[in-house]
C-alpha cells in the first residue's frame, strides 16, 4: 500500500508539472505589440497648440513558447495607452532615440469598480470575463486611438517638448511607437500585490505578466510596441461645430 501510494504521489506531480509554465526570463514572455495608423485628424482650433487625433489597428502577438495570461482592459475604449514616442528611423526607434515623447499614466484610484474587480480576479483560476490566455503563435486584434498634442510655437510645458514650428524640421514621415498599460494595478488598493499572487496562482495556465520592478506598492505592467509609420502629410483638419 505504502508502494502505492509513493506511485500515485510521483504520478500526480508529474502531471502538475506538465501543466504548470516556468516564469519566463524575458519581461514580456514572448509578447510583440505591432500596429498600423489607420486615420491622422488634426485640430488647430487652439491657437497655442497643434493637436493629432491618431487612430490605430493593433495586434498583441505571442511569439514565445508558453502562454500568455492578458488582463482584459478594464476600460471601455481599451487598454490605457500612456506613452507615444516619435523618432527619425526605424533603427532611431530600436535605439530610443526619440525626438519627441509624451504621454501621462492613470493615478491611483481607489474607486467602487476596482474594489469589485479585486475580488473578481482574486480566484484560483484566470476567470474569461476578465482575462484572455494568449497561446504561442496566437494574436489578438482591436483598435486603440490616442491624442499627441504639440505646443504651436511658444514652449509652455516642462520639460521642453518640441513645438509644432521646430516638428517642421523633420520629415513628415516618422516612426511612432506607443506604450500601454496592461495590468489593472488599481486592485491592489483594495488588495495588496494581488498581482504578483496571481502570477504564481495561475502559473499552471500561463505567465501573467508583471514588471520585474514593483513601482511603490503596486505591480505594473507597461510595455512598449514595434515601431509604426506615421505619415503626417496625411492628417485631415477636424471640422469644428
């Protein structure tokens, strides 16, 4: 009996361990960001500054070797888009050298809504309504659309970004990449480094993504997308009411 039990215990970790995925070494398990700009709308009501409406087509792609567990966005237009850059090159882009970038990041918030959705993920397994498992060689499509916003002549903000009068020293033509924030990090008000729980807690259905680094007492994610062409000869003027 004592043989038997020994067989059935190896048998059964056995099993656990052909379900189970490893943490993945790399921070993004594999994930690629890629996308296309599909329209370019340009708003020179305000005379101080030169805005860009930018609506993309975006593909989250993994193309590594073990699934991705993904938070589904907790907002209703799609993942919080909160960093853009802009660079001469695609090679400029690889290397970070922007010649412009912006963007702002969701503040902590405490609200009824992430109190509920705290205890909707804090559960053994990834529930569908708020997650999606992203197998090897599976993408996900959806669009996203995000503002760039370009003082007109004079510098208002620090630091200094470039204004729209100094942009026209560059081509039209630039490569744009963007950064979203893919982990509703908000939860952990209500329930502390839930994030960093479930990534073990669900380790048997995939990699949950989180940053290597916790920022304060929170478990982000951001991360940044393959470099896109965006044209902008090609914006329309927004028709003003």
């Amino acid at each position: 009996m004592r043989q038997f039990s020994i067989i059935v215990t190896i048998f059964l970790t056995l099993c656990f361990a052909q379900n189970s995925f490893a943490q993945c070494e790399s921070e993004g398990c594999g994930l690629v960001i890629s996308g296309k700009v599909t329209n370019l709308e340009v708003d020179r009501s305000d005379k101080t500054f030169v805005r860009f409406k930018v609506n993309l087509d975006v593909r989250f792609s993994n193309l590594g070797t073990e699934p991705i567990i993904l938070f589904k966005p907790e907002f209703g237009d799609g993942y919080w888009l909160g960093g853009w850059s802009l660079y001469q090159s695609e090679e400029d882009a690889k290397n970070f050298k922007a010649i412009f970038g912006d963007g702002y990041w969701q503040s902590v918030a405490g609200g009824e809504r992430y109190r509920k959705l705290a205890e909707k993920l804090d559960v053994k397994t990834p529930p569908n309504d708020f997650t999606k498992i992203l197998k090897p060689k599976d993408s996900w499509e959806f669009t996203s659309d995000f503002q760039i916003s370009f003082e007109a002549e004079k510098h208002y903000r620090y630091p200094e970004l470039k204004t729209w009068k100094e942009m026209q020293e560059f081509p039209t033509k630039l490569w744009l990449k963007t950064r979203y924030e893919l982990s509703p990090w908000n939860v952990e008000y209500f329930k502390p480094n839930l994030i960093r729980n479930l990534q073990d807690r669900w380790k048997a259905f995939g990699n949950v993504l989180v940053s290597k680094e916790k920022e304060d007492r929170f478990n982000l994610f951001r991360y940044a997308s393959e470099p896109m062409l965006i044209d902008f000869s090609q914006a329309t003027q927004k028709q003003n009411n």
